[in-house]
C-alpha cells in the first residue's frame, strides 16, 4: 500500500486502476530540415505505427466493448494512411523542407478544415477524426506514448496537469482525477465539481507514473489516495462512499423547498454548467435556474468554430429542459487557460491579462454576432439571459449590448422570434468592475460575481498555478469588501446580484452573503441541496453576530 496526499478539489470517493495520461507532444514548430529522405522515412513510420495502434484497438474493442466503437477505430487506422493525406504531408515536407511534426501537424488541420466546412455533419464529423489521427503521429514522432483510454471499466485518470478540453474529451471514461499540479480555482476542477468526478490535484512528484494500471481509492473531498490498498483500507474507503450516499440521502428532505432562511429572506440558489448535458444534473440536484451557462465549453469540445445552428440547439436544449426556469448564457470566455487552437490566438506572456472573455468577442465581432444570434434565437424556447464577462469599462458593456441590439433588428427583419425583454447582465470579476460598480449598474440588467477571477485579480495570485495555495485566500477582507461594494451598488441602481464563482457555494461564506444582501448563489449541481439545507436551518441571531464580525474583521484590518 502506498498513501499520497493531495489537495481534495472536488469531493467523492473513486475506486478504480490508475492511467496515466502522457504528456501530449508539443504543437510543432517549423524547423528547416536538410535530410527530407529522413524526414519522409520518420514521417512514414509514425504513420504506420498509427495505424498499427489502431488497428490494435479497433480488435480490443470488438472483442470487449462491441462493433461500433471497434469501426470508429478501424476506420481511423484506414485515415493514418490513407493516400491524400500522405501526399499531403510529403508535399508540405517538400516545399517547406521542414521537419516531419510540423507537415503532419498541418496536413492534420489543413484537410481537417476542409472536412469542417462541409454542409453533411457526418463529413464535418470526420475532421475530429482527421485531428485526432495527426495528433497520434505528431505523439509518435515526439516518442508520446499512447493516450486513448482503451479500458472498458471507468479509470482513476492521473496527470501532470489536465486542460479542461481533455477533461471534457475523456469524461464518459473516468470515476476519478489525479493531477501533480493544478488548484481549486482551475477550470479543470471546476468542470470536475460540475460533472460530480471526484479529483485530488497537487501530488507532486508522489504521483508516479509507474503506478500506471494499479488500483486505487481516493477521497476528493479530503485529498486521499491510496494505491493497492489492502482489505481493510478499501473497506474503510466504501465504508465513508456509503455515509456520504447516506448524508445525500437525507438532503432529499429538502427537496422542492424555497431557498428561504427560517426568517424569511430568499436567496436563490441556482446552477453553473458548462453543456447542455450539464442540465440532467441540474433537475436531478433540484436546481430551478442556471446562474451560469460557461459556453465556451461548447467551443472548447469542439474541433471547429461551433456554427450558428449548432450553438442554437446546445442553448435552446438548456433553455427548454428547463421549463420555464432562468438559463444566464455567459458569452464566450474564451482565452487564458481556455484554448481553441482553431482561432489561431497568438502567444501571450500574461493569458490572464490578455485577449480573453470580452475583449475577445469585441475583437472577433463575426464570432460574436454568431452567438447572440443564436442566444437570441434560443430565447423564444425558454427564459434566457445574456452575461458578459471580464468586463472593466462602460464602453465594453455599451458594445457588447449594441451588437445585442443589432442581433435583435437583424431577428425582427428576418421574422425570427425571440424574446424582446430578454436581460443582459455583466459578471464582476475585475478590481474595476467593482471600482466603477456604480456605473456599470445603470447599463446593466443584473450583476453576477465571479470570484475565481476576482481573488486572482485582487489578490494578483494565478488561479491556476500551485504552489499560491496561502496566498489565493478568497476570504481576504480585500474579496469581501469589494463583494460588499458590488452589493451596495446593485442596490443602489435597483439590480439584482448573485455570486457564481467558487465561493458560492462555500459554507462558511453563507452569512456573509446575507449580511450583505447577495439575492442568488449559483453552485455545481451537486452543491444545491447542500447549500439550501444550510439556508433553510440557519437563525436569524447567527446573521447579526456574523455582520458584527464583518464589521470587527474590517475595522481591525484597517488600523
Ligand atoms: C469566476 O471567475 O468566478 C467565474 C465564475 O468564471 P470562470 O471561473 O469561468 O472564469
Ligand atoms: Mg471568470
């Protein structure tokens, strides 16, 4: 038996063998190259070891896992050689006399782009193939062992760090995450509270990857892992998966109740979710609302641009699943640690700080413009709403709501309906935001705090990196002020305003919510039940003492 100790970032009990996922090879740079016959024979032997993978999976798959997903693979192995790809790859060799990784790399995407933009959506299905394929060659000529999940049982899946793409990529595969680095704050294990899979992050160099293939049980919510655990241990781990189904269980006495304190003040507690298959878990948790529709998720699962129809049925399915309750669809938060290689971003220094959220929408106007379009056009299915984030300026919203208004004219003209009161809401997640939160109230229609983004900007510690642990405190009374100073604003302008990032659904921040008036809470779906017994057992003393203490915590600070 070997015990590790990391950091619980979404909690769980997971029983199962480790995979370890390899590194992936690094994108492929044009490096001049004078042997081409080396480069041609390299390039022709990582083609045939693809398909040999391949075709070795496709035979697992038939034996253990039925013929459909086994053709996927078999057909895959046909596309690692197929003939207009190697010609392909051999002519960008030639004309470019570069290196093998970079022509398979941009024959990959170059015939992938074609199949994309073709109107049969089997075909455009194909360019995920075409991807998936070069991106094995491109690991065979980098040395990247295999990373296909083949295992027909769900996997403990351990990593140095996981992106959230992967983690959307290999979800159907996985009953737990293990990762060296990574922190609680990361969209990886944010997406791994939403999809309820238990994870541990920081493990370090205690992590190894010889542990490949071993059993293991963990505890996402106290940072346990335990490889090859003995009788007892594991017994110990299904004895604390049952008191957890047990606490869960008894959560169901609130179960279509109003989110109301005992002495009556309503806070509503509303779901995050990053798809539209997202929403399952959100009726399952008895969610009524969804504070937060991350739609960049739909950008990053997929290989290419999400068209205009394709958005429109990922948001309309949100918005009619929910029958009638509230779906905020955040507009694309795309940049930073969220990456589309499809949109060509350049390299940043500071991706933080960078072309991300907003100020990416307001430089792509024709990605923009495809997406309210279809937010609207999914508003006469449902009650939705428009948020934007990483806002700092009035200018920024007054855009963001012209382009809402050229959307609606171009729907009037075309006769297409959608809702006209629709409401266009901003997130407070900047040191600006908050600073100018008087303003920003009278252009917007509500406010929703993100306080993942928030922390890391105020408290100027990367929500991603490890290591920054002490340091990214989301209680620092510096988050609370401007929490408070975004609630008095809102207030002030007569607008709601709720709290969606990672603090919401922290216990202990409850009474602080109500003490400065926060009206809605948006949670990972398994946080709802939770949260609304916490609301619903509470006592109107515990909110003065608690104001009290606020008040104290601030005044100390400051002397
Ligand atoms: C936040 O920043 O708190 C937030 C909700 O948005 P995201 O985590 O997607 O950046
Ligand atoms: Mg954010």
């Amino acid at each position: 038996m070997i015990f590790m100790q990391g950091k619980g970032i979404s909690s769980g009990i997971a029983k199962g063998n480790i995979y370890f996922l390899p590194c992936p090879a690094p994108a492929a740079h044009k490096i001049p190259v004078s042997d081409m016959e080396a480069e041609k024979a390299r390039l022709a032997a990582a083609q045939e070891k693809a398909a040999a993978q391949l075709e070795e999976l496709a035979e697992k798959c038939r034996r253990e896992a039925g013929s459909e997903c086994a053709d996927l693979f078999a057909a895959q192995a046909m596309l690692a050689v197929d003939e207009s790809y190697t010609e392909r790859a051999r002519g960008i060799l030639e004309e470019e006399r570069c290196s093998a990784e970079y022509a398979a790399e941009t024959a990959g995407k170059e015939i992938a782009a074609v199949f994309a933009a073709m109107d049969s959506a089997y075909m455009q299905a194909r360019a995920d193939d075409i991807r998936d394929v070069a991106g094995r060659i491109l690991n065979n000529l980098a040395g990247v062992p295999d990373t296909v999940i083949d295992s027909g049982e769900p996997v403990i899946l351990a990593a140095d760090e996981l992106a959230p793409s992967e983690l959307v990529r290999h979800k159907s595969r996985l009953s737990g995450l293990l990762t060296r680095k990574g922190s609680g704050d990361s969209h990886t294990a944010i997406l791994a509270r939403t999809m309820g899979i238990p994870a541990v992050c920081g493990l370090g160099g205690s992590l190894k990857e010889a542990y490949a293939g071993h059993m293991c049980c963990m505890d996402g919510g106290t940072g346990q892992v335990v490889l090859d655990p003995d009788g007892i241990t594991a017994a110990a781990f299904e004895q604390k998966d049952q008191e957890q189904r047990e606490r869960e269980r008894l959560l169901e006495a609130v179960r279509g109740q109003r989110d109301v304190t005992p002495d009556g003040r309503e806070l509503t507690v509303c779901c995050n979710i990053s798809s539209p298959e997202d929403v399952d878990a959100v009726l399952a948790s008895d969610g009524h609302e969804i504070g937060l529709f991350r739609s960049e998720f739909l950008f990053l699962a997929s290989g290419d641009c999400p068209t205009e129809e394709e958005q429109f049925c990922a948001y309309s399915a949100a918005a009619s699943a929910m029958n009638g309750g509230r779906v905020v669809i955040r507009t694309l938060d795309i940049g930073s640690d969220k990456q589309a290689d499809y949109f060509r971003l350049p390299e940043e220094q500071n991706p933080a700080l960078g072309v991300r959220g907003v100020r990416f929408c307001l430089s792509r106007p024709e990605v923009f413009h495809t997406q309210l379009r279809a937010i609207y056009r999914a508003s006469a299915c449902g009650k939705v709403a428009v948020m934007f984030p990483m806002i700092t300026s009035v200018w920024e919203v007054r855009e963001c709501r012209r382009a809402c208004r050229e959307v609606m004219a171009e729907l009037d003209a075309e006769g297409i309906p959608y809702d006209r009161d629709i409401e266009t809401g901003i997130m407070i997640e900047t040191p600006a935001s908050v600073l100018i939160a008087g303003e920003l109230a009278r252009e917007a229609d509500f406010f929703s705090v993100g306080t993942n983004d928030l922390t890391q900007y105020i408290l100027a510690c990367d929500r991603q990196a490890d290591g920054l642990d002490r340091f990214r405190d989301s209680h620092h009374p510096a988050v609370l002020r401007a929490l408070k100073m975004a609630a008095d604003a809102a207030h002030a302008a007569g607008i709601r305003i709720g709290v969606c990032g990672e603090l919401a659904a922290d216990p202990e921040m409850l009474e602080f919510f109500l003490a400065i008036g926060i009206d809605e809470l948006s949670v990972a779906p398994p946080a709802v039940l939770p949260l609304r017994a916490q609301i619903r057992g509470r006592h109107s003393e515990q909110t003065d003492s608690v104001i009290c203490e606020t008040k104290n915590a601030g005044e100390n600070e400051q002397e």
